[in-house]
C-alpha cells in the first residue's frame, strides 16, 4: 500500500503554493485520509488536515458495506 504524509500544488504561471480544488481535496481524503496539506495563509504557508479542508466532508469508507464501521467483516 503506498503512504503519503504531506502534500503540496503549484500553480503554473508563477501562482505559487495554492490550495487543492474540491474534487482534489475529496480524493485525497479518500485515498490518504490522515495527509497534510501545505496552503496559503495570511501568515504564509501551513500544513493542515486534508479533512478540514472540506468542513463538510463524505468519507467513502465509512459508507462501504465490507467495512468494520457498517457492521461488515472485521
């Protein structure tokens, strides 16, 4: 299984470090849901759960019927 702690986007043109769109940011959860992503701040740049980079966020596992959490097999 591959493993990855932090990530960081570039953005072309000179954009610099910049925030994960949406659709990004749900599979990461999906795929690494303890990863940390680097973004912009006021204060410059930070590392933060990917989770709460979606406040209102829909984690696949835990809506897969073979998983511990649903009542599938252990």
């Amino acid at each position: 299984m591959r493993r990855a702690e932090t990530i960081v986007a570039v953005g072309d043109r000179g954009r610099g470090v910049v925030p994960p769109c949406g659709r990004c940011r749900q599979t990461l959860l999906d795929h690494f849901p303890t990863l940390e992503v680097v973004v912009p701040s006021p204060t410059g740049l930070r590392a933060v759960p990917v989770a709460d980079l979606l406040p209102h966020t829909y984690v696949w596992a835990d809506h897969q019927l073979d998983t511990p959490s649903n009542g599938g097999p252990t």
